[in-house]
C-alpha cells in the first residue's frame, strides 16, 4: 500500500463549437487539484486526433492521450447530453482504449437539459462496465447549464456543485487507492 497520490486524468468529451465542456472540466479540475491525494491531467477530445480505425496509424496528440490514460489510477469523464446519449467523440477516444481502462474507478460529471446529463452517463455506465472498470455510483450534474455558469467560470451553485464533486472526488480516492493496491499484488487480467 503507498500513499502515492493517484493520477486523476479528466476527459472532456464534447468536440462542438460553443460547447461548454472546457468550462466544465475547468471547474472540476479546479476541485480536484485542492486535494493533496491527487494530480490530475486533463485530457480535451478537441485537441486528441484520433486514428480514421481502429489500428490506423496515429498523432502525436492521440499518442499523448494514450499515455496519459494508461498512467491514470482514476478516471472523471465531463460529458454533455446530446440525444439522449454521449457524444461520438467521445466513443471514438473511449473505443480506441482497452487496457488503459481496466481494473480503475470512473466518475462521471455531466451536464445537459432537463436531465442535466444523466440520461448519457447511463450509456456510459454499460461501456465502462465492458471495459471492466468499477463506476462510481454518485456524480455531478449540472441541469440547464448555460445558465448556470457565470462569466468567470464558476457555478451559480457553487455550494452545492462543490459538495457534489467532493462526494465524487472521495469516492475516486478510495476506489483508486483500492484497486491500485490490488493490482500491484495480483495484475487484473479477466
């Protein structure tokens, strides 16, 4: 067992122009770096260039993300809601990754309409269980979140956004350290 901090490496899904991912994951990054038991990488699919296929040749960028993947002990993915579901670019970085995944705790912060999010990281939730991840139960979401950022970043509900990540951040912490300590005595391969 070590008292290590876990790489926290957050990946901000959405590619749109005008999306609100950036804000988002900003803020959240913001969160986590206040521990002392994390670092935390930020990974935005808008600057990763993925291959065409699986097994194509790739980028820099994309080879970069990959690496940052694979060294996470933990995993927060910042999806917005698009029909009911999660963005394609985000399915294209998550698909073109396999064992960086296993066997590590991801969390989820979303946002979105009326549902705040909710509804794509229950689409989620199914890809990362096929990824043999373990995924956190509570999360942060924001509903209506054009609204609910002011011009500097923050939330409107900063007290309740707050306590929301910090549910997720401990519950990260200790799934992260967990399975860290568990796959340095036994590697997880089912």
């Amino acid at each position: 067992m070590t008292d290590t901090p876990l790489r926290l490496a957050i990946v901000i899904g959405s590619t749109r122009e005008g999306r609100l991912g950036p804000t988002v994951g900003a803020w959240f990054a913001a969160q986590a770096r206040q521990r002392d038991d994390m670092t935390i990488d930020v990974i935005d699919a808008a600057d990763v260039d993925p291959p065409s296929s699986i097994g194509a040749p790739t980028s820099k960028t994309f080879d970069r993300a990959t690496e940052v993947l694979a060294a996470a002990d933990a995993y927060t993915i910042v999806t917005c809601e698009y029909n009911h579901s999660y963005p394609g670019t985000l399915k294209n970085l998550i698909d073109h990754h396999f064992h960086e995944w296993r066997a590590k705790p991801v969390g989820f912060v979303s946002y979105g309409g009326y549902t705040g999010g909710k509804l794509a990281v229950e689409h989620l939730r199914g890809v990362f269980a096929e990824l043999h991840t373990a995924t956190m139960r509570d999360m942060v979401s924001f509903h209506g979140p054009w609204n609910g950022f002011g011009p500097d970043g923050l939330p409107v509900d900063p007290d309740g956004a707050g306590a929301a990540a910090k549910v997720l951040l401990d519950q990260l912490a200790w799934w992260g350290h967990a399975l860290r300590d568990a796959r340095a005595v036994r590697p997880y391969g089912a």
